[in-house]
C-alpha cells in the first residue's frame, strides 16, 4: 500500500511516542472528527534507543535522518513526541523546517500550581538540556511554594523498551526513595507505566500527552492548507505565523474550547489500553526500519487499526 503525503508524523527513539499517537487519536475521535482522514505516520527508531544517554550530536544525527524521510512525504506537520529530542534540538529543528514543529514538554507547570513536592522523572539527557532548565526555573518562579526536585532515571526508557510484554515487570528499582506529592512524566516512555509510579508512591502523577494533542489541532491546520496549495515542506526558516495558527473548524464541525477538551478523558490511552472508541479508526503508517516492532507494539497495547508500508 503506498503512503498518503501530507499527513502528520510523530518521532520518537522508540514506542514512546505511541502513547502520544494514542492519546491524539482519541482526542480526534472524541473533539474533532474531521480530522479523522488526516494520515498519521509514526517513526520509532528503536533501534538507536535509548536516546537518553546518547551525546547531543548523536541525538541530532539520528533526528535528521528521520526528518528526511518526513520531507519526502511532504508531511503538514510534525511531533516531537519524544522529550528528549525535544529538549536537545526543537527550536534548531524549527528554525530549519517551514512545517510546524509540535514539541513534547515535561507537564510541570501543571503540577507546580498545586504545590508541594515534585518530582519529575527524565532522561539523562533531557536533565541535562537548557530548556529543560529554563522550564523548571519557570515554574519555581511562578510557583515558589513548590519543591522541585529533578530525577535523571538512568536506563528506564530501555528496561520499558525490552519489557513492554510483561505486565507484572517491577521498575521500582528505577525510582527514586521518598513520597513526593507529586510526579512528573518528563519521558513518554514512562507513561506505558504511569499506573505502576502512582502506585508505587500513592499520588499524582503528570504526563504531558493530552496537551500535545490539544497543541497539534491548534498548529496543523493551518499548515495542511499550504501543503494543498502547493508548498511543499523545505529547509527555511518557519514563519511565526504558521506556528500561531489556530483551528478552523470545518462546516458543522464544533470548535473544542480548550474547557470542553480538557474534560475529556484520555485515562486509557494514556495508560496503555486499547483506546478506539465506537469503533472508529485512524489511518496510521508505520515509517523507518523498525516500523514493525512499532505497530506490533501499537496493535497490542492501543489495539487500533493499522497501515503499513508493505
Ligand atoms: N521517549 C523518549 C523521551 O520522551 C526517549 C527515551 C530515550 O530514548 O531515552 O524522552
């Protein structure tokens, strides 16, 4: 079957943007179902996973391969649905690409506003990065009566990577001692095991997936309607305005309110269960070489119907 263009991509080092995919399916079926023909593509690049510990120069080298592959299929947008790639190289990437670039950003302002002590769990190199710092300065500004304590988890995103079949596997070796009042998901590896860290320190735990999907229908749009007009994607420099976009519902479509979104609930999509709702499906395409570990993962863990390349 050949590949649609002009559809939105999803990038991760491996099946943790498939939370992502998921959680942004549901919010399709649920608050926009016009957009239920725009193709979704995803490309896991397990095979270079994790890249928590890789250098920034590698993690850059392995981006742009994927954003080849993206550019030829004229993509309308793209998501970074991968904190680390976000953190390292999203801003250099949206200098560079004309298609919107939708990041993936650790939920700490959410859980900074209602105070006490935080926990965000992320890889090394996300820990590591400037923005994420400047992310977690922001939110002790904003928020002074919150405790912020970062928490590189060096090897989880992997040990998730190899174990995601086994259901009874015990991470807790992977976690940091003391009861937080809350914690932040700063990988979205870690929310195929959000259930399991709520369990085990018995309180809230953030991930930032339902903003991503809420933030993708506000920027693409806009970007499809170019892509139809005959622009294909290039390597200059993204006009403000087409980061800026908001959504135009189409003919009888209802404009989801930020409100009505938020009230959704994406609990199974985001914990890992089979998320299609009446039986409605999305078009999703499996890219790269590793594009079938990614759609076994998918079909078994959000069991939602999938195209592939061949
Ligand atoms: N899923 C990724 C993230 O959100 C990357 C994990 C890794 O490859 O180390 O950070």
């Amino acid at each position: 079957m050949g590949i649609p263009k002009g559809g939105i991509a999803f990038f991760d080092s491996g099946i943790g943007g498939l939370t992502v995919l998921s959680s942004y399916e549901q919010y399709i079926i649920d608050v926009a179902r016009a957009h239920k023909d725009v193709p979704l593509y995803y490309y896991g690049d397990n095979k270079r996973a994790p890249y928590g510990n890789l250098s920034e120069e590698r993690i850059r080298r392995n981006v742009k391969r994927a954003f080849r592959v993206f550019c030829r299929l004229k993509v309308c947008a793209v998501v970074l649905a991968c904190n680390t790639v976000t953190a390292v190289c999203a801003e250099e990437l949206r200098e560079k690409y004309s298609f919107p670039i939708i990041g993936a950003e650790p939920a700490v302002l959410p859980a900074a506003k209602h105070g006490g002590k935080i926990v965000i769990l992320a890889t090394n190199a996300t820990c590591a990065s400037k923005r994420f710092h400047s992310l977690c300065e922001t939110a002790r500004k904003k928020f002074p009566r919150t405790d912020i304590k970062i928490y590189p988890c060096e090897g989880l995103a992997g040990e998730i990577e190899a174990h995601i079949q086994d259901a009874e596997y015990d991470y807790s070796q992977f976690l940091p001692l003391g009861s937080p009042d809350s914690v932040v998901l700063g990988c979205t590896h870690y929310v195929y095991i959000k259930d399991k860290i709520q369990r085990h320190y018995g309180c809230d735990v953030y991930d930032g997936n339902e903003g991503i999907a809420h933030r993708i229908l506000t920027v693409f749009e806009e970007s499809c309607q170019k892509n139809r007009d005959g622009r294909p994607p290039t390597e200059k420099k993204c006009s403000k305005k087409g980061e800026t976009t908001t959504f135009h519902p189409r003919k009888g479509e209802e404009k989801p309110t930020k409100a009505k979104a938020n009230k959704r609930s994406y609990k199974n999509a985001k914990t890992g269960v089979k998320c299609t709702k009446n039986n409605q499906k999305v078009p999703v395409f499996f890219l790269g070489r590793c594009r079938k570990i990614n759609q076994n993962t998918y079909k078994q863990m959000f069991g939602v119907k999938i195209f592939s390349k061949n």
